[in-house]
C-alpha cells in the first residue's frame, strides 16, 4: 500500500510517516520509481511508535527500544528489554521534577493574586 492508504489507515500524516522513516523506525520497501510501499506489518509499526511517542518518549529512544513494543488486547505494551526499564524510569524522574517546578509555579501566581 502507498504512503496516503497508511496515513488514512492510522490517522498520521504522509509527513509524519516521512519522518519516522527518516528516522530509521519505518523502512518501507521502495518500487523502482522510487515510491514507498507499505507492508500491514507497517500499520502496526505506526501504532506502536505512536503510542510510544503519546508516552512521552522521543524518537531516539524508540528506536532503541521499538523491538520491545507489544501490541496486543489493550493496545501497544512494552517488554521491559535490557536498559528500557533505566530508560523509563529517567523519564519519569525528569518529569516528576517538571511537575515540581509547575507545582511551584502555581504556588507563586497564587501568592501574587492573592496580595491584590
């Protein structure tokens, strides 16, 4: 299938899929005149990159990591490969201090309405 069947299918954009391809997590095949040709495996390659990415991780990690992705009943799962679990909880360390630091944030917008 060509690029607009799959950005239908999946809800990406061509754009999109260009860049997961540019980014080495999408390798269609290529017909002589250069077009990109989509497997089925493709479409279940698509949901899990985006579900890895609705997850907060980049595209650099999911390259590491796409091998490690699950799809199944309940949607796309990871199995803790080596070095994924490190990975995630970085993550979710880096996030947990973002929340800090909005949570702080709130506190002083707080503080200087509540002075006027």
């Amino acid at each position: 299938m060509h690029i607009g069947e799959v950005a239908a299918r999946t809800g990406v954009s061509a754009r999109a899929l260009r860049h997961y391809e540019d980014s080495g997590l999408l390798v269609p095949e290529r017909m002589g005149n250069g077009y990109r040709v989509y497997a089925e495996a493709d479409i279940v390659r698509v949901a899990q990159i985006r579900a890895m990415i609705s997850a907060g991780l980049g595209t650099a990690v999911i390259k590491r990591y796409l091998d490690c992705a699950r799809l199944g009943d309940h949607g796309t799962s990871l199995e803790m490969c080596p070095d994924l679990r490190a990975e995630l909880d970085s993550i979710a360390e880096r996030l947990s201090v973002k929340q800090a630091a909005l949570r702080e944030t709130q506190r002083r917008l707080r503080e200087l309405t509540a002075a006027g």
